[in-house]
C-alpha cells in the first residue's frame, strides 16, 4: 500500500514539474515570438496556466523581479516543492515501515527508535537555524522559535567557548559532530 502511495506521489510530482514546464516554455515561445500569441495552444495554456502563474508574477512584481520570469520560478517551485513532497512521503513511509518492524520488538527497540528520533529532530533543528541564518532568519520568527528553542542548550555554552572566525561561527558544525558522537555513544550502551 506504501509502495503505491510512493508510486503516486511520484507520479504527481513527475505531472506537476511536466506541466511547470510546458507552461514556462509556451510563455517563453509567445515571448520570442516563436507561437503566435492568440493561437490555440498558447490561449489554452494561458486559461489554463493563469490561475498559477499571474498571483506569481504579481508575488515576484512586489519582489522588484521581473514578472516575465515567472515561468521559471513555476518550474523552480514544482521541482523543489515535489523534491520537498517525495522526501516527506519517503520519510512517513519509512517511519510507517519501522513502527510495523518495531510492533514484533521488546521495549530495547523502541528506546533505540526513541534516540533516533530524538537526535534526528535535534539534527534537523540544528539545519533549519543554519540555513535561516544564510537568508537573516529572526530568532523571534514564529516559525523558527522551535529550532531555536531545540539548539539554544546545545550553542550557546559552544559560543561561549569557540569565537567566530570572521563571518564565519563554527559551533553549529562542531554541535552537528557532537551529536552525530553522543548518538553513536549512546546507541552502542543500549
């Protein structure tokens, strides 16, 4: 049953990205006036397309960007939100997978799952604060008060013993190996 869940998603991912694309290079084809603007494809694609790519153009408009663009930001957006899509349906299956694995286990199994878990969620926080730093994420952000919140015990005591090298801050990396050392230590003591 996963398996065809995963087939789907696939599939719906595979459309999405087709269609993306197919949109972008009709518009492109109308612009260097490869198709005649009024023709039956591209009206077709344009009734179709519109619905999608007009609130983008307006969003990139706002944005100070270039509205013509809004094809390949369309297609951007379909193979990164697919990407984003297949790796959240992989992870619920895999999860599903183990919880079946696990239901014919002892208790030792699932305080080795429950570590897992923990350290993933740790590691993830760890990835998300990262790369809202790159782009000035706010630590008061709604959105990412939880991976502050998760990695703040883990940092700080780091910041205070490890400077920045220039722009550069070296905790979050010698927090990640930390973790990757303390999962490996507790998991061979379970």
């Amino acid at each position: 049953m996963l398996a065809v869940v995963e087939q789907l998603a696939r599939l719906l991912v595979l459309a999405a990205v087709a269609a993306s694309a197919v949109i972008a290079l009709t518009h492109h084809a109308v612009r260097r006036q490869w198709l005649q603007p009024f023709g039956a494809w591209p009206r077709l694609v344009r009734r179709v397309g519109d619905p999608v790519l007009v609130p983008l153009e307006r969003r990139i408009l706002r944005a100070g960007g270039n509205p013509q663009d809004a094809g390949l930001w369309l297609v951007g957006l379909a193979v990164v939100g697919g990407l984003v899509l297949l790796t959240l349906v992989g992870w619920v299956a895999d999860v599903l997978y183990s919880l079946g694995a696990m239901a014919r286990l002892g208790p030792s199994a699932w305080l080795r799952q429950g570590v897992h878990l923990l350290f993933n969620v740790l590691t993830f926080a760890l990835l998300v604060r990262v790369i809202a730093s790159w782009f000035g994420g706010s630590p008061y952000a709604k959105w990412l008060r939880p991976a502050y919140v998760l990695t703040d015990w883990l940092l700080d005591p780091l910041r205070r013993i490890l400077p920045p090298f220039g722009p550069l801050d070296l905790s979050p990396i010698v927090a990640y190996f930390m973790l990757v050392l303390a999962r490996s230590a507790l998991l061979s003591l379970l």
